[in-house]
C-alpha cells in the first residue's frame, strides 16, 4: 500500500529528496514516519508526523532532514540535506491504521565520502 521513491547515491554534502505515496487514502490522523535500516541491524526511526503535533526526528538528523505530509496525494515527503556517509541505509516508509503496521518496499540511500 506504500510506494517508496527517491533514493541513490549521492556525495557527502549533497541532498536527496524520498517520497511515500500510499495506495489509499491515509487519514491525517494516522501517523506517517520514514526509518531506516543498515545490514545487521534492526529498522530504526528516523522521523515522523502526526496529526496535530511537531514531527519527531532522531538526534542525528534533527536539522538536516524535514519531513512532511500532503494529506490530498497521499504521500509523505523526507527532504535530507548536508548528507552524511553515516546516513547511508535502506529507507523505509511507514504507517500504523487501525493497529496495523504498513511499510513500503524500502529504497536505498548510499552517501559516498
């Protein structure tokens, strides 16, 4: 129900832009979040939005990344500037409706030195 899009690889520095259009229509009040994960390790947050509060970001990318939702196309948007290596990972976008947990299929964001 989760499309993905957006990732590749970029330098160090750069920016990319990931996308997360839902196959429905996902209420503003269900939280929408983009997290990532590295070989080895289990997915962690990296952000989140929801209905009437200020979205949450991890420490490590707390003013380099914004994420942002568009209620009328279904999608949520993370902008990530100033990339790091470290934030090289597969990232993932999520949603919770009714109890229930929804990814989509993951994309990949490689940040070169």
């Amino acid at each position: 129900q989760l499309q993905a899009s957006g990732g590749g690889l970029v330098q160090a520095g750069g920016s990319l832009t990931l996308s997360c259009r839902a196959s429905r229509t996902i209420f503003s009040g269900y939280p929408m979040a983009w997290y990532r994960q590295t070989p080895g390790n289990a997915r962690r947050l990296v952000a989140r939005i929801r209905s009437g509060r200020d979205p949450d970001y991890t420490d490590s990318v707390r003013g380099r990344f914004t994420i942002w939702r568009d209620n009328a196309k279904n999608t949520v948007t993370l902008q990530m500037n100033n990339l790091k290596t470290e934030d090289t990972a597969v990232y993932y976008c999520f949603t919770k409706i009714d109890g229930s947990d929804y990814w989509g299929q993951g994309t990949q964001v490689t940040v070169s030195s």
